[in-house]
C-alpha cells in the first residue's frame, strides 16, 4: 500500500514516462524507441518504468489508451453547447478533423495498426475504447435528436455510422498514405458535411 506522497509520486512519473514515449513513438517509431531512451527523457528509472508499466508494451498500452475516449468527449462537447443539430455536427466536424488529422493522432495510428496484426487483444481493446466508445455517443446524439421529433432520413445507429466513418476512413488513409493524393482542405470538409447533413434530412 502506497502513502498519499508515494502515490502522488508515482502519479507523476507516470505522466512524464508516457509523454516522453508519446513524443519518441512519434519521432522515430514505436519499434526504434529503447526504453533506456523513454527513461532518458523523462528522467525517471527503468526500475520505475517496469513497477508502472511492467515492459515497454505496457508504456505503448498507456500511451495508446491515455486519450482513447476523447472521440466521446468531444460528442458530449458540441452537444452541451446546444444549437440545431446541423450547427453541431458542424461544430463536432471541426473537432473531428482537428483530432482525427493531428500528426500525433495519426503517427500513433500507423503503430497500432501495425501492432494490431499480431495482437488481436490489443486490437480489440483499441477499437472498443476508440471507436466503439464514440459510435456510442454519436448514435445517443442522433437518438436524442429523433425522440425530440428532429426528421432525419435514417435511423440514428446508421447515421452515427455514416458520420463517424467519413473521419475514420481520413485517418486510415492518411496514416496509410502519408498524405499523399487527397488534400484535406476546409472546403473539401464543409462539402462532405454538408453532403451529410443533406442526405440525413437535418438540415
């Protein structure tokens, strides 16, 4: 049993260990990144890392789900600032982008999609705290909008879906591509919410 101290010590290095492996993750790679490197930057311990983490797949875990339901929290951001739904998808559209399109974002992608070939645990616990978590949100967004008599042209699991899915395919693609071929500007992401808001009836 640790003290208050000890804990609140601990709680410390354990946020300095994760965002000195975030940051070398995103420069060099998960599989180039030695944990001597992770402990170097943060000024902590190896004896520290494997009390915390117990192996540098634990810090990769950490790091990976630290933010994984801040695709829900941002549901529950625009909806909490109130408007007509089409005013919050377009607001919860920025959020996505802004998230979806981060270099860290998508750096970190590129390393669970390449861990998740091996790991079907691991990919498994990503998809469930990432996108199953924000598809929830979303669909209770469109339920709420349904049951105080909003006309939308489909049913609130299918829109969700839809919805989400024109930010997942981005960062897949962009991860993927590196870029390269489709040039992500605020036109291109004012026409395919539109589109969306159309095609839904919620305009």
């Amino acid at each position: 049993m640790f003290s208050a101290a000890e804990s609140c010590r601990l709680n410390r290095r354990r946020r300095a260990l994760i965002a000195a492996a975030r940051e070398l993750f995103v420069e060099q790679g998960y599989e180039k990144t030695a944990l001597s490197e992770i402990v170097e930057r943060s000024g902590g311990s190896l004896a520290t890392v494997y009390k915390l983490f117990g192996n540098k797949e634990g810090i990769l875990e950490a790091v990976v789900f630290e933010k994984a339901s801040s695709g829900a929290a941002m549901v529950d951001e625009a909806a909490r600032r109130g408007g007509a739904p089409a005013e919050i998808l377009w607001r919860l559209s920025e959020s996505f982008r802004s998230h979806f399109l981060d270099p860290e974002t998508v750096a970190l992608v590129r390393i669970v999609i390449a861990r998740s070939i091996n790991d079907r645990a691991f990919a498994r616990q990503f998809f469930e705290q990432t996108a199953t978590r924000t598809l929830d949100a979303l669909t209770e967004l469109f339920r709420s909008w349904k049951a105080s008599g909003a006309e939308m042209s489909g049913e609130p699991e299918v829109l969700a879906e839809l919805f989400l899915g024109l930010f997942v395919s981005d960062v897949h693609t962009e991860a993927i591509s590196h870029g390269m071929g489709i040039l992500r500007t605020s036109e291109r992401l004012r026409a395919r919410t539109n589109f969306f808001i159309a095609g839904a009836g919620l305009n």
